[in-house]
C-alpha cells in the first residue's frame, strides 16, 4: 500500500523574479516544455500515486482555479490565501485539516526534474519511515542543479540525517523543493505567516529530518532566464 497519497502544491506565490513572465498569469501557469509548471509536478504526484492534492491560491487565483478544474486524474482542492499570503509554513498550516493524521508531500510549483533510473517520488515513498522521520527533503547534487544560484543547502550524515550547511562539510546539496513532512512537525507552529525553516530547524534539532538524494537532474524555475534554460534542456537530445 503506497505510504503517501496527498500533496500540497506551493502555487500562492507572487512570482515578481519571474516577471514578465508572471505579468498576466501566476507562476504555476509559466510554460516549460510545452506544459505549465504546475501539471508538471501534478504530473509527478499523479505517476506516484497520489490522488488528493492541495493547492494553495493567491495572485491571479481565478486563473489557477479555472485551469487546475479541467483536470480528472486526482482530486484538486484549494486553500485559499487571497486574504493573506502566509509564507511556505503558514501555507502549509492553514492547509493542514485536508490532510489529517496523515504523511504528505509537499512541492514547490517552480521545480521540475528530469528523471534517472529512479523515479524520485516513489523513492522518497519507499525511503519514508515516520517512525522515525518527521520529514525527508529530496536532495540535488549540485552538479544536477540547473538554475540554482546557491552554494548548496544541506548536507547529509552517514545516517542521511539532514545538517544545514553552515554547519557541515562538503559534499553539499541543493534542495529542489520536494519533501514528505507528517503533520507532527507542524505541531506548536506560530500563527500567521512564517517560514518552514523553523520547523525544519527544530526537526534537525531532534533528529527527525532525513534526506535523499535525486536520481536525475533537478531544473529551477525561478525567472525568465531559468525558464529559457530549462526549455532548452529539455530540449536537447539524451
């Protein structure tokens, strides 16, 4: 039985590092390889097995709404953030009730991969272990990561627990924007609009966060120039 069947798509963004882009659609609606951002990680869910997904909504919500209703191969609900935009924890947070008491991924709409020998999301499902995982963080080498413009995220212990960077040596990785969180890890989050940073930080803290690494190369779709380049990957012969 697949472990995790629901997701939250991050789509209330504003999308201002991708304008002109995001001048007359959000940024879930850019297109990339002949298909918006956001079907290509519903896409994902979907091959993976999951059937329920959130999307939470703010600029040019409508827009979102109207072409998400035309798809049928997962039950689409939307958390509404017109009023206020909430951050990627409150995002979540306010979400929280669609999901119960049970594990969920959760996905930013401006991150797509090409896939290796390992389908990224089943593996994560197969690597998940709430027993003792309060989360797990897909992880990119920073050889596979297109459009990152950092110096790498997190590293990883001999036990795949997740260390800042700050706090490690190399190897480090990126992070694409892809995890599985259990709902306890939002448990005593603060109110209104926050990061998920600071439950992130108190799960490393116990030893609850774990990470694995993409099997493929991970594209981030963060402005004009990004999307240009990751037309152009996927448009390059294998």
């Amino acid at each position: 039985m697949n472990k995790v069947t629901a997701a939250m798509i991050m789509g209330a963004g504003l999308g201002t590092r991708m304008r002109p882009l995001t001048d007359d659609r959000p940024k879930p609606l850019v297109m990339v390889g002949g298909k918006t951002l956001i079907d290509h990680s519903i896409d994902r869910l979907v091959a993976a097995g999951v059937t329920r997904i959130v999307v939470n909504l703010h600029y040019k919500a409508l827009m979102l709404r109207d072409h998400l209703s035309k798809r049928r191969d997962a039950e689409i609900v939307f958390s509404d953030e017109t009023a206020q935009l909430l951050d990627t924890g409150g995002g979540v947070v306010k979400a929280m009730p669609h999901f119960g008491n049970a594990p969920f991924f959760v996905i930013n709409s401006d991150s797509i991969w090409v896939e290796g020998a390992s389908p990224a999301l089943p593996a994560m499902i197969a690597a998940w272990d709430e027993t003792r995982m309060d989360g797990l963080l897909l992880l990119a080498q920073m050889k596979t990561a297109l459009g990152y413009e950092g110096t790498g995220d997190f590293a990883l212990t001999a036990d795949k627990h997740i260390v800042r960077a700050r706090d490690a040596a190399p190897p480090l990785y990126a992070y694409p924007g892809v995890q599985i969180v259990h709902p306890r890890m939002f448990e005593g989050a603060p109110a209104g609009a926050f990061s998920t940073n600071v439950m992130w930080d108190r799960a490393i803290a116990a030893g609850k966060l774990s990470g694995t690494l993409l099997d493929g190369v991970w594209i981030h779709v963060g402005t004009p120039q990004a999307r240009d380049e990751a037309e152009a990957y996927l448009k390059a012969p294998a």
